[in-house]
C-alpha cells in the first residue's frame, strides 16, 4: 500500500472534463484520500484504473456525478 501514489484531497474534488478525454489518470493502485466531495461533470473525467477512494471526511459527504461514475474500489 505505502509504494503506491498517495494524494490526500482535504477538501472537494471537482473533475471538470470538456474534452471527452480523461484528466484524472489514475496509475496502478493509486490511493485518493478525499475530506470534500467529489464531483464529476463528465463520465471520461475520471479513469479509474485499479485505484482506491477513501472517503474520509468528519462530516457528511456526497458524490455527485451527472454523467455517471466508475470506481474500481471505494471506501466511506
């Protein structure tokens, strides 16, 4: 788990696609560690990959996601 990339996200995460194209490329077992929410405008925003999401924020938190999402693996 520690060789894999790590990025902790403390607050909102918003994946504004316009292109079709995915701008969040996740590589092998990336690890998101997400305190906000997380928005997806765009289906192709996000490629997951074989990445884990972690919600861990203190209060509520919500995916919002119009376009629809993929996660390989998600935690809350």
């Amino acid at each position: 788990m520690f060789n894999s990339p790590l990025y902790n996200i403390a607050n909102d995460l918003n994946i504004v696609n316009t292109t079709g194209t995915p701008i969040l490329n996740s590589q092998s077992n990336t690890i998101y560690m997400l305190g906000g929410n997380w928005f997806n405008y765009n289906l192709t925003g996000f490629d997951e990959l074989n990445s884990n999401v972690y919600f861990m924020g203190s209060n509520v938190q919500t995916i919002n996601t119009p376009g629809g999402e993929r996660f390989f693996r998600l935690t809350f």
